[in-house]
C-alpha cells in the first residue's frame, strides 16, 4: 500500500517538473519504466548515426546502448574497456560532435532546472553545445523540489556515490558527504546549471517513473 502512494507522489512530482522543463523551453517526457524510457529514445532518433554516451549508469540501465550498437550505429564510449588515455580523449572529443549525446543529470529541480557537476567536463560540454540533439535520462530520484536542494543532492547522494564507485581517495569516499575537498582526485570540479534550453541545442528529457542511477 506504501508503494502505491509513493508511485503516486513521485508521478505528481514527474508532472510538475515535466511541466516546467517545457516552460523553461526543454522537450520533457514522462514514461513509467526504463524499458519504456529506451523504446521511446528509439523513437527519436532514427536519422542519427553518431552517438556521444556520457559516463551514465543510468544510460547503461535502459539498454539503449545495446539497441543503437545492434542498429548498426556509432557509439562514442569512453567506458569501453582497453582504451588507452589517448582513446579516452579522442573518445570524449568525438562526443561533443556527434549527431545525438545520451546522458543523465545529477539533479533536477521541480522548477524545471536541470543540475550538473563534472570532474572533466566532456559531459556539460556536450550537453549545452555541439550535438544536435541531447537527450537527457533521469529517474524520479534525481527531481528535487527546489534549486537549493538539487544542488545539496550532489553534495550529499550523486558526488560521494559516484567517487565510491570510482575508488576515488576523496573525504567523500570515506564520509559519504562532501567535504568541499583539494584532493587531486576530485571529481566535483564543474557546476552547471540549465536554468532554460541553450539558444542552438535541442534537449529532450526522458524522467521515468522508477529511481536510476546515482
């Protein structure tokens, strides 16, 4: 019954932050599941055949990557196993010219604003210019209901979990909060925030109705 009631809310909170995503000039969709979330990116990008993939688990949840490398499709990954530095660079370049960068957010506000940090910034690069079409994958865990507390979610959830997963020798790896840190090691170097749609690109948002990712 719990359940029930949290799906409701968290679906209540989907709609408001997809109505003013497209208030602030964003193309926003709701669907309820991941799968649904990889059927209706399919739907959108027929006549691409480049594709950059930010360092997302939540793009690697919904199985995109799978379908576009079985369309025939070239992906730009720099996750992919047995690059050398110099490949991982390329790899990053290339995703900021690509036909269509597949990423998440860290945070979305319930306003419609859309929340960022990077340790290198290929990913907020290619998010606000270079592709001709983003598509950004967030689950319902990512929406906040304010600015502030976006901001305080990556402090607090995304940037300490992320350096985890990372192996990172970061305070946050150890304390699970951020600690505002010098260490070389850092990830949380670049904020951006995406308070409209940046003038020459096109962002969709895919918000699915379960939590993904970090």
């Amino acid at each position: 019954m719990v359940d029930r009631y949290r799906r409701w809310l968290d679906r209540k909170t989907a709609e408001r932050c997809a109505k003013n995503l497209k208030r602030n000039g964003f193309d926003a969709r709701l669907v309820p599941t991941p799968e649904a979330g990889c059927r209706e990116i399919l739907s959108m990008i027929p006549e691409f055949e480049t594709f950059g993939i930010g360092g997302s688990e939540t793009i690697r949840q919904i199985g995109i990557i799978a379908e576009l490398k079985g369309m025939g499709k070239t992906i730009h990954d720099h996750w992919e196993t047995a690059l050398s530095p110099d490949e991982v660079q390329a790899v990053r370049l290339a995703q900021g010219r690509c036909d269509c960068f597949l990423c998440s957010a860290n945070a979305l506000s319930a306003q419609g604003e859309i929340v960022n940090v990077d340790g290198i910034g290929n990913r907020v690069t290619a998010m606000t210019y270079g592709p001709r079409q983003v598509i950004i994958v967030a689950g319902v865990n990512k929406i906040m209901p304010n600015l502030d507390q976006a901001l305080q979610r990556i402090r607090k959830v995304a940037g300490p979990m992320r350096a985890k997963s990372l192996g990172m020798d970061t305070p946050c790896a150890e304390t699970g909060e951020c600690m505002d840190c010098h260490s070389p090691q850092r990830i949380c170097r670049i904020t951006t925030i995406l308070h409209r749609r940046p003038m020459l690109t096109d962002i969709s948002v895919i918000l699915i109705g379960s939590d993904l990712g970090y």
